[in-house]
C-alpha cells in the first residue's frame, strides 16, 4: 500500500463519520406522536431537493425543518397549525400535495397541457409528412428521375 492510498482510505473514513455525525434521532415519549411525526414529514416537501420529502432527505434546510417539526408535534400543534406555518412561512411548495387553487393551477395542470399540445403537433406532423408522400411527380420530375436511373445501370 501506497501513502497516498493510505492518506485517501482516512480521508474517506473521516468523511463516512462526519456523515454519520449529521443523522439526528428524534425521541418521543409517546408513540402517538412520532407517528404524526413520520406522517407530517412525508406531507412536506424538502425545499432543497424538491423532489423529496422531509422524511427522505438529508440536506441542512431539511434537517432544520425536521427539528422545528419535531417541536411543534412536542408542544401539540395540530396537524392543521403545522401545515400552516410552513405554508406562511415557505409557500404552497412545502406542502409534497400542494392545494388546487389558482396559484397552483399550472402545476396541477401544466403537464397535461404539454401532453396535449405534444399529441397535437404529432398528429399535425404526421398529416403533413402524409400530404407531401401522396403529391404525384410533374412529367419533369419523372423524367429527371428516370434518367437518373438510366444513368445508375450504365454505370
């Protein structure tokens, strides 16, 4: 073994620790409660990563969200006062199901408006490509192309 093999394999070890450092357990002293713990922090969404929950994620933002969860479940928040201060406090986008409404209408909707707006511009493509292949050689273009063939076998 090399050193720099050696100084990498501790560099590596160092960093799994410091990883391992950032997991952060949340003790309840009633089932009850962690329950609507894990249920709240699959609802919300992580505003780093967007695509995951605060449940899944591991980013600085989410784990601060996690702990302030974790304290407002302690104290007995609602389910309903919870979901509203992050909403107050974050917007909509926190919540991993935001409400239909207005704001919300190009997120909820937007994707099958592309669907349908890319179904529609196939189906125009295809009729075209369809009306260029049926459109019948002029008696010029023929004789261009039967000379071009003439000249293919003489060759």
């Amino acid at each position: 073994m090399t050193v720099k093999q050696i100084i990498t394999g501790l560099l590596l070890a160092s960093w799994v620790c410091l990883v391992q450092a950032g997991i952060y357990a949340f003790e309840f002293d009633d089932p009850k409660k962690e329950a609507r713990f894990k249920h709240l922090s699959e609802e919300l969404r992580c505003l780093v990563c967007q695509n995951q929950t605060l449940a899944d994620s591991g980013a600085g933002l989410a784990m601060d969200l996690r702990k302030e969860l974790y304290r407002m479940v302690n104290e007995n928040a609602s389910d309903e006062e919870i979901k509203n201060f992050m909403v107050s406090r974050y917007g909509d986008f926190v919540l991993y199901n935001p409400p239909i409404k207005t704001s919300t209408y190009l997120l909820w909707f937007g994707p099958f408006v592309l669907v349908v707006l890319g179904l529609f511009m196939l189906v125009r493509m295809v009729r075209k490509v369809g009306q260029q292949s049926t459109q019948t050689l002029s008696a010029e273009d023929h004789k261009r192309v039967q000379d071009l063939l003439a000249d293919k076998e003489e060759k």
